[in-house]
C-alpha cells in the first residue's frame, strides 16, 4: 500500500514530482501552506491545487529568481538571455504562470534561451499535465454519477 505521507516546500517555488496519473515528471508550483501544489494555472482549467506526497519523489527545483542567479554568477551572457527570454515570455502572453516557469526552466536546463524553443516546451509540458487532468476528472465524473445511482 502507498504511504501518503505529505511533504513540505518553500511556498511560491517549483517543485518536480511524479505525475499520479501517468508517472511522468512535471513541474508543480507550490502553494502559501507549502504542502501543496498547483499543476496548471490556465484560464477555464480546474486548477486545484494537489498534497505533496512523498511517494510522488518531489524535490525542488527553485524558481525564476533562483534560475536567473544562479545563471549571473555562472555565466552573465547567458543571465542576459535568460532575463530577456523572460521577459519576452511575459510581454507576448498567450500563456499561464505556470506554463512561463516550465518554459523557463526548460531553457535553464539546456541553457538554450530560444523563445520560440523555449515557449513551445512550456506549452508541450502543460498539454501533458492538462491530458492527465482530463483522466482524472473523468474518473471522478464517474464516482459521483455512480454515487448518484
């Protein structure tokens, strides 16, 4: 049996764990309690948030302030290219918080600061996300009309 023991994180930072409901890794970002986690944040979805559980093998990955500092120190081109990337992601729209930090986390990662690259493996990571949503909420659409039976 899983054990759901719960797990705690610095509120507003990003958090990488297993996917409960197709074990594939994402990025949650956390919430003021700090043991739970928003998956998406997109206009019109069911963003609410999920426990931190431990047997999802959360770890922290930071935030956007981390990321870019740690790039400053390392290397000051590439902190220029990410605050432009950033700030880019920001201005032009079109996207969620959430979906900005993937973006972002994603060019940290492979120091590739492309906007359109960049941009588009937020949003391919946000679809995966969205689709295990849609598994979920079907299975609990059919536990509450089975319940109503």
């Amino acid at each position: 049996m899983v054990e759901l023991k719960i797990e705690k994180f610095e509120a507003g930072t990003y958090i990488e764990l297993t996917d409960g409901m197709k074990s594939f890794r994402k990025l949650g970002l956390v919430t003021e309690g700090g043991d739970m986690y928003f998956d998406d944040a997109g206009v019109g979805t069911k963003a609410t948030p999920l426990p931190i559980y431990a047997y999802l093998e959360p770890r922290t990955v930071g935030n956007v302030l981390s990321w870019g500092l740690q790039l400053a120190d390392e290397n000051p081109e590439q902190h220029k290219r990410f605050s432009d990337l950033t700030e880019r992601l920001l201005e032009e729209g079109g996207v969620d918080t959430i979906t900005v930090g993937r973006a972002l986390y994603w060019a940290f990662l492979n120091r590739n600061f492309d906007y359109t690259q960049a941009r588009a493996a937020g949003v391919a990571a946000t679809k995966q996300v969205r689709e295990s949503r849609a598994v979920m909420d079907r299975l609990i659409d059919k536990a509450q009309t089975a319940e109503k039976a």
